[in-house]
C-alpha cells in the first residue's frame, strides 16, 4: 500500500509539471514545470527500484528481510539527476538571455515583437 501512494505522489508531481509546461505563458515558470517532470521520473525510478526480500547483487547471494534498493537503478537516477541539472542550468542562461535582448519572458510578448 505505501508503494502505492508514492507511485500517486510521483505521477501528480508530473502532472503538476505539465501542466506548469502547459498552462503558462512565462518562460521560467515552464522551465521549473520540466525540473518537476524530470524529477518526478527519478522518484517513480527509485520507487520502482525497491525490492523486499530481495538478493543484494553486489555482496553475496543471500536473502535479505528488509528493503533494498537495486543499484542498477540508483546509477540510472544519478545519471538523470546530472542530465536534468545541465539541462536546468542551460536552460535557465538561455531565459536570462532572452530576458536580457527582449526585456520579458512571457512568450506572447515576444512573439509579438519581430526584431
């Protein structure tokens, strides 16, 4: 039951990102909407990754009576967590910049100006 509830907790903080994604005409805001998706799927990954009486592949091949997390999937979700932290810095640069040629970041003001 309590895997449960955080597979429900990890897909309404996605659905929370995209609806920020959707929804809004500010560019920054969309920006924090895709932090939230990319880090709802590395908590719905690590959820994922739990094992209960499981075998800890690393040591020796021997049952275990408590919870386990694989470490295949905890390399996985470090991998994403650096590619979604690149990802938030160059695309926070790339608002700053616009910010910086257009004077706004909302989208239908700059579509609006053809320069």
């Amino acid at each position: 039951m309590i895997l449960e509830l955080e597979y429900i907790f990890s897909s309404f903080i996605f659905v929370a990102g995209f609806i920020a994604v959707v929804l809004n005409k500010n560019i920054l805001k969309t920006i924090i909407g895709l932090s939230l998706m990319g880090y709802s799927v590395c908590l719905f990954f690590v959820v994922r990754g739990y094992t209960y009486m499981g075998q800890i592949p690393i040591i020796e091949q021997h049952e275990t009576s408590f919870r386990i997390v694989d470490p295949l999937v905890q390399s996985l979700v470090m991998l994403l967590l650096l590619i979604e932290l690149l990802s938030l810095v160059l695309l926070s640069v790339m608002a700053y910049k616009i910010h910086k040629h257009y004077g706004t970041l909302n989208l239908d003001e700059i579509r609006k100006l053809k320069g």
